[in-house]
C-alpha cells in the first residue's frame, strides 16, 4: 500500500544524503581496519621469525653447553624465587 501522504522531495533527499554520508564514511573505517590488520600480519611475521630464530639459537647454545665438560663453577645457577610472607588484607 502506498502512503497517502508521500513525504515531501527535500526529506527524501536528505535521508539519501545522511544514507550515503553513513555508507561513505563506514567504507572509509573498513578500509583504515584492513590497512591495520595487514599492518598487523606484517608484525605478526616478524615477530614469529624472531621466536623462531631465538628458539633454535637456544638449542644451538644448550646443545654446545652439554657438549663442553662442565666442572663445578661452570655449572648454572639456580633460580630460586626468594618467599615472601603473606599478610592478611585488611
């Protein structure tokens, strides 16, 4: 059914405006999203080479570490977490 009272020429054209301003404007935040999560991949890569680079040098060192006679300074030294007394909140 159509409305008996068609709204005037001036109001359509201004919700086509605002309509499209919207539809502009989100197209624009779409694309500065997909610049960012390409940013994003590029940092991911990177940082996924550095783990894995720094990984196998690890290795590489412990395994040089167990192929050298350790005497008894050359042994690591232990972590130990010194204890802290806990005290009631309040």
């Amino acid at each position: 059914m159509s409305d008996p009272h068609p709204r005037p020429l001036a109001a359509i054209d201004a919700d086509l405006h605002s309509c499209r301003t919207v539809r502009r404007d989100a197209e624009r935040e779409l694309a500065e999203v997909r610049r960012r999560q390409e940013e994003l991949a590029d940092l991911e890569a990177v940082l996924l080479v550095t783990i894995d680079t720094r990984t196998r040098l690890v290795d590489h060192l412990l395994d040089e570490r167990l192929r050298t006679v350790p005497g008894p300074a050359a042994r690591l030294p232990a972590t130990t977490v010194p204890r802290r007394r806990l005290t009631p909140l309040g």
